[in-house]
C-alpha cells in the first residue's frame, strides 16, 4: 500500500525478552519518527531520523531502547530487556521533507503488552 | 515527555451540534497539524496548518493557526456519529536540535445521535 506500515499489529513479551518493531515509510519521505503513545494519552516522540541519520534520540526513555535505519527507508525499533512500564503503543510517522512546510503521516501502531 | 495543553480533555454532544477545541502552547511552533484517533488506529491527519493566521477548511472542519504561533484551534460543525474518537494537535517546531512534532493531551469526542 501507499501509507506507512508497521508490523507486527501486536505483540506479547514476557518480562526480560527483547522485541523488534518494524516500520515501512512512505516511498520516498526523508523523515521518519517514532512515537510511544500510553494508553489515554497522546503520541510522545522517541526518536527522528532524517535518511539513515539518527539526528534526535531525546525521548528514548532508556539505554535499553534502540532504533536504527541504515538504509534510510525501513526502520527498526528495538527494546532490550523489556519491562512492564514499556506497555504502550508504538507508532512511527513519515514525512517528506526534513523542514519546512511537511506533514506526517502515521501508521497503524505495533500495541506492546509486557507480561 | 513533552505536550502540548489540548482542552476539552472531553465532549459529549448531540448529533448536529457544532464542536470546538483549542491546543495552546508554550513554545512557537511553525506548523500545527490536528489528527483523529480511533481505537486500535494510528492517527490520520484532518488538516495542516502552515502561517500564522492562517484559516484552513476541510469539509465540514476547520482550523486556524494562531497569530502569535502558540495556539491553534479546530473547529466541527453538523457533527455526526462517525465524528467519534480523539482528536489530536500536534505543533512542529525545532526544539534540541532538530524539528518534532509536539502532541496535545487529546479531546475526547462522543456524539450522540
């Protein structure tokens, strides 16, 4: 499809395992992000990534949280040793341009649930 | 985290009414964009905003940019039943180095038909 895809819809870890989440950008769009939205609340930003440069890691709430690009178009979201607060719902955005005038655009989400 | 003042956190309204929701910020953002939410889906993006004072419609909503790029507001009129969800704003600005978009909190909107 034309839209940004994420997969998988959901998953289910226990405690302590690591879990990867994948994301396909739009065709072409220079910038991707990821965002962890709790439940109730709205989207928190993670991390932006400009091709295959990681130019902001700010929101990555710990070390044990990682994403990478290294092709600059599918990009890999990855926790470590997961813990039950990591719950949430994680979403990735694409836009076209790095600044300036630029939407995001957002998938479906992957719903995390540690147990 | 970082988010944006977003109010009414709630609505409830009869079919037909008209809605409005604010997004207020501290910091100056040059692009506001509002997306609705519904269960067990991503956001999708309403409307983009691009300028100050800027008026945008789509369909029966519409959004304004604030003047002193702060605040931002959206507008539903006729609301109808599939209006339901939670509807976001989002401000872009460049804060610690790069450009990000800044969620509100959400407006919860329940129509009732």
């Amino acid at each position: 499809g034309a839209g940004v895809s994420q997969s998988p819809r959901y998953k289910v870890a226990k405690r302590g395992q690591d879990v990867a989440l994948r994301c396909d950008p739009i065709s072409g769009h220079v910038s991707l992000f990821w965002y962890q939205q709790a439940l109730g609340q709205g989207p928190e930003f993670l991390t932006y990534f400009q091709n295959e440069a990681q130019l902001d890691k700010s929101g990555l709430p710990s070390d044990r949280f990682f994403a990478e690009r290294p092709e600059g178009s599918v990009s890999t979201l990855k926790i470590q040793r997961t813990q039950q607060e990591d719950s949430a719902v994680y979403l990735c955005a694409s836009s076209l341009s790095s600044r300036g005038n630029t939407e995001a655009f957002f998938g479906q989400g992957t719903r995390l649930t540690v147990v | 985290g970082q988010q944006l003042n977003q109010s009414p956190q709630s609505m409830f309204i009869q079919e037909g009414e008209d809605v409005s929701m604010n997004c207020t910020s501290s910091s100056i953002f040059n692009t506001w964009l509002w997306y609705k939410q519904e269960p067990g889906e991503g956001p999708v993006l309403l409307i983009a905003l691009y300028k100050a004072g800027e008026l945008t419609s789509n369909g029966r909503l519409t959004a304004q940019f604030g003047i002193t790029r702060k605040d931002s507001f959206l507008n539903i009129s006729a609301s109808i039943p599939s209006d339901v969800g939670i509807y976001f704003c989002a401000g872009r600005g460049f804060t610690s180095g790069t450009y990000k978009y800044i969620f509100g909190t959400g407006t919860r909107l329940k129509v009732l038909a």
